[in-house]
C-alpha cells in the first residue's frame, strides 16, 4: 500500500491530468463552434495565446534564477524538429475537428502516445517491450475503424490528418523526452514551439485572412486559454505522479469530447468509432497496467 503522502500526490495527479482532459476537450468543442475560419488560422489565435503564457514564464523564470537562458549543444535541432511535427500535430487535429466528430479527432490524437513509445526508440534507443509492442499494434487497429480507409481519398482525408497529427504529436513528445535528457529549459521548449507554430501561419494569414465575427474570435481566444490550461494541467500532474500511476486518466478526453460533441453538435459516433475507441483505450489500458506492475517489481 502507498503511503499516505504518495497517495495523495496520486490522487493530485490524476486530479490535474482529469482538469487537462476536460481543458482539451473544451478547445476542440470551440474550434469546431468557430465554424467556417479556415484551421490554420484557427491554429494561429490558438498558438498566439500560448505563446504570450509560455513568454511569460519563460522570462519569470530568467528574473528568478538571475541568469541567462541558454540552450545546450546539439539541442536545438531538436527544437526545431519538436516544433515541426508539434505543429504537424496541431494542424492535423485541428483540421480533423473541423471536418469529423470532435470525439473521433480526440481519439485520433490520443494515438500519440504509442506513437511517443515506438519514436524513443529511434531517438534514444529505449528498448520496447513485447507487451507495449504489442498494445501499440492493437491500438493501430483501433485508429483504422475510427479512420475507415477507403478508396475515396477525399472522404478519408479529414480521418487520416487527425492520424497523422497524432502521429506528429508522438514524435513531439519523444523530442520533448530527448531533450529532457539534455537538460533544456522546459520553457524554452514550449516558447519556441508556440514561436515556431506561430510564425509558420502567418504566410497563411497574410494570404488567405478570414474576417470573423466576434462570437467567433471569442471562440478562438476561448480556446487559446482553455489549450494552455490543458497544458498547465499536464504538466502539473506529471510533475505530481508517475506516468504509470496516472496516465490512463488521460483518456476521459473522449468522455468529455462525446458529451461536448452530443450536446453542442448532436453528434454521435457510429459503430466503428465506438470499437475503435474500445480498442485504443483497452491498449492503453493493457501499457498502463503493465508499467505499474514494472514499477513495483
């Protein structure tokens, strides 16, 4: 049995990681309540606010410490790649929520943590276990009955970004990872990141801006703040407890996606989507239940 101070760490984390869930899904129901702005300018008004919270941390964080903010060798490769395929991450999502049900794009994303495990491998040789290996092909199985490939590209589209913005997203987090290791400012990654998603949707703007009404500008800084407190929130509960104690709580994303989903957009998903979510969430279930087990032996 824990003790009771670890328990109660426990408990905090998987408060703050339910908090981040609801933060998340909450964004995604106001990008879709946005309508018709085009979603890379949806992304920029996301990135804009998080981008002045992370600035603002970042540079909290220089007047505390009373030092320059540097950025180890060899890292900043990282940076840029993290940002990339963190913006492929959020470009995807984003297009997917507009174009299929909220809770689909939710689930799509929430492949990014198998994504995260098969990538570490290739960036810093963690080894994968039989078990995870297999939970990650089963989760892949999963994601096709929420894609549904078919041979019409164009309907496919939309069901195949959400994919590959979780797939994005996985190799994020393995940057993320990787440059733990190297000791980067975790501010630093998330200012440069906001920075680089940011500036990457300008040319967008500046070609094809989109003159929104103000509900729909509310909508968008909406879900700026509700983005960085879903941010906040994650980081709080992983700096609470172990992954392994706690991040299978992450999934309620879809319980509040299919809620906000049924009762702002009455919509429902089918049959497929409703299996392919049992499957992710069971592998996810499967990794958690094995990690704990891990840790304890």
């Amino acid at each position: 049995m824990p003790s009771q101070p670890i328990q109660k760490n426990i408990t905090k984390g998987i408060a703050y990681l339910v908090l981040s869930s609801f933060c998340f899904a909450l964004m995604g129901m106001l990008v879709h309540l946005s309508g018709s702005v085009p979603f890379v300018q949806k992304t920029f008004f996301r990135n804009i606010v998080a981008l002045f919270i992370a600035l603002g941390i970042l540079l909290k964080d220089r007047v505390k410490n009373r030092a320059r903010i540097t950025i180890p060798h060899g890292a900043f490769k990282y940076l840029l790649l993290r940002s990339a395929a963190g913006s492929l991450g959020i470009f995807g999502n984003f297009y997917a929520i507009d174009r299929i049900n909220i809770a689909d794009a939710s689930i799509l994303n929430k492949m990014s943590p198998f994504f995260a495990v098969v990538f570490s491998f290739f960036l810093l040789g963690e080894k994968i276990d039989a078990v995870p290996l297999l939970a990650i092909c089963g989760a892949l199985g999963g994601a096709m009955l929420v894609v549904k490939p078919t041979f019409d590209f164009s309907a496919a589209l939309p069901s195949l970004a959400g994919f590959a913005g979780g797939m994005g997203a996985g190799f994020a987090y393995a940057c993320v990872r990787k440059m733990s290791v190297m000791k980067v400012n975790s501010s630093v990654i998330v200012t440069f990141f906001s920075a680089f998603s940011y500036l990457i949707a300008v040319p967008f703007l500046i070609a094809h801006f989109t003159l929104m009404t103000p509900p729909q500008l509310l909508a968008l800084m909406g879900a700026g703040v509700a983005a960085a407190g879903g941010q906040f929130g994650i980081t709080a509960a992983y700096f609470s407890a172990p992954a392994s104690k706690i991040s299978i709580f992450d999934y309620s994303q879809i319980l509040f996606s299919s809620l906000m989903g049924y009762f702002a957009f009455g919509q429902i998903p089918d049959t497929l989507s409703l299996c392919g979510y049992a499957a992710i969430i069971a592998m996810a279930a499967v990794v958690f239940v094995y990690n704990r087990k891990k840790s304890i032996l």
